[in-house]
C-alpha cells in the first residue's frame, strides 16, 4: 500500500490574516487629434472595446468636445494591450489617433 502524499495536518491552509488587495485599475484614454475621423473612433470604440454603438458615440463625442475620453478602465496588462491594440489598428489605417494608460 502506499502512502498518502500528503498527511491532513501538512495541509497548507491561507493565513487568516492575509487579506488579498484588489488589483489596481487602469483607465485607456483616446486623444483628440486633427485628422482621425469620429467613424473611426466609433469603429475603435465597437471593435476593440466592445461597446454598442450608442455608448461609442458618446465617448468619441467626449473626445472630440473635451480633447480625450474614456474608453475604458481595466487592469495594467489588459489597458496595455488595448492601447496598443488602438495604435496598430490607427496606424494601419494611416491615423494619428494617440491611446494613453492612466492610473484612475
């Protein structure tokens, strides 16, 4: 017969007093620029962000009336990935559109 690989009392329980933080959120801005198009913006909103088109309206106007908008607030890594996300789509599509990450 073989023996238990672990016995009850090596059991490796969390310390009680250890008390886990919530992971620091990130927000992805768009900046106003003088050449994107707001449809563009509106195609960024609904493809990478996945926003219904009515919310993606809203934000590109707040970027086009205020100079930048929220599109969204996620933790560091996937704020990242969408900002980049946001500059190769822009790129390709031969816009200067500018994603920026900010601590909320």
């Amino acid at each position: 017969m073989l023996p238990p690989r672990f016995a009850p009392e090596e059991t490796a329980l969390a310390d009680p007093a250890t008390k886990l933080e919530k992971p620091k959120l990130f927000k992805v801005l768009l900046h106003n620029d003088d050449y994107t198009t707001m449809e563009f913006v509106v195609f960024v909103l609904e493809s990478i962000f996945h926003l219904k088109e009515s919310e993606a309206i809203r934000i590109m106007l707040s970027v086009h009336t205020k100079g930048v908008g929220v599109a969204g607030i996620y933790t560091f890594e996937i704020a990242e990935t969408k900002a980049g996300q946001v500059t190769t789509l822009a790129r390709a599509s031969e816009f200067p559109l500018l994603a920026t990450v900010e601590q909320e």
